[in-house]
C-alpha cells in the first residue's frame, strides 16, 4: 500500500497529504476508481476541489464533480473531476495522487494519531525505576530518557481482530516491537517528533 505522509521539499513549501491514488479509468463517462489511503473517505463528497500530482511535478488543482465508495471493490472509490467525460479523458488520470493541503486534514481526537506523522519519531527508553525507591511510575525520571531508535512502521492486527497497533522501532540491535499503549509509550509528541517509553520487563527479550 502506498504511503500517506505529506509530501513537502522543504519547510518553508505547502505540505500535503495523498487521500488517493488512482488506479483506472471508470465507466464511460470520465470516471476513474482509486485506492483509498484515508481512513475518513466519506468527507470526500463534500469537496469542491482537490489536487493531483505524479510524484515528479508540483499538485495542481482540479475541480471535483463527485465522489462515492465502490461498494463493488473494498478500499476504492470513484472520482469525476470536472472536464473529464470519456474515457480517453479519464486515462489522462491514471497512476496520479489525489492530494489535499495537510490544513485539511481531519483533526483526530485525543489519543489517536495518523501514521505518517508517528513514522520518523525518535523514540527514547525511560530508564527503569528504582525497586526500593516509592514511585507511582514504573519509570524513574532520575536520569535522562537514552535514544532507542526510530519509528519504522506501525503494524496492525488483522481485520476484524481486535488489538493494540506496534510501533516497528529500528535500534541499534535490530527491530523491536512496542505496543502504541498509554502505559508504554507515556509521551507521544507528533510536533516534535518524539516518543518517550517506558518498556515492561522482557519486552525487549521478546521481540530478540
């Protein structure tokens, strides 16, 4: 599956944020269909105007006449964007990003977070607490959090299984997985890049 982090060239350029990407043309009208790469597809419905991009070149505007699911095929939609009427029109499309400005993001609720803006965090390991030493934590924050690694992946359970999503972390001994936990990653901050975790006792056996 295609990555959905923002696509930007540098801090100071409008960054961006790939809803779809389009795979064939649709019917005979001008239509095309897509993958999804939005957990929120439906507010789709309600633009006016979207952008597309081969990856090489700057997005550009295009008008959006419609968008609904296909409930022919799971995780695609179907996209008319004004002027296209035929399908010779709609292969003009084919293998584009359907992007939005990262503005128009959907505000997640506390506690959740978009994947692309976990991947790249830098982790840090709290160190372990003091056995003797009275502490409603099971860190102690006596000494500085050590640099464990950085954020690979998130990995999720199966569909229709229930379960807590791992952060793939590349550390210098190779992968390990951590459990995305209120109780083992006890800072998450996206804007700073910045996880802080506190591992429970052979988790990191575990994982070797």
């Amino acid at each position: 599956m295609r990555s959905s982090n923002g696509l930007t060239s540098s801090e100071q350029t409008q960054r961006w944020v790939a809803v779809a990407h389009i795979l064939r043309s649709r019917g005979n009208k001008g239509e095309v269909a897509a993958e999804l790469l939005t957990d929120f597809p439906e507010r789709l419905a309600k633009l006016s105007q979207v952008y597309l991009t081969d990856g090489k070149s700057e997005p550009r505007p295009v008008g959006l006449s419609s968008f609904w699911m296909d409930r022919n095929h799971r995780g695609q939609g179907i996209f008319h964007f004004e002027g296209s009427v035929s399908i010779t029109e709609a292969e003009r499309f084919l293998g584009l990003d359907v992007l939005l400005p990262i503005e128009q993001r959907v505000v997640l609720p506390a506690g959740r977070y978009f994947v692309s803006d976990l991947i790249g965090c830098s982790v840090f390991e709290l160190p372990a607490a003091d056995p003797r030493a009275p502490s409603s934590s099971p860190c102690s924050l006596a000494s500085a959090p050590a640099l464990l690694g950085k954020v690979s992946d998130v990995q999720f359970t199966g569909e229709g299984m229930a379960g807590t999503p791992l952060l793939a972390v590349d550390t210098r001994r190779g992968e390990i997985l951590i459990p995305l936990a209120q109780e083992i990653c006890t800072l998450i901050d996206t804007a700073e890049r910045r996880i802080e975790v506190c591992l429970p006792e052979g988790l990191r056996e575990l994982n070797l």
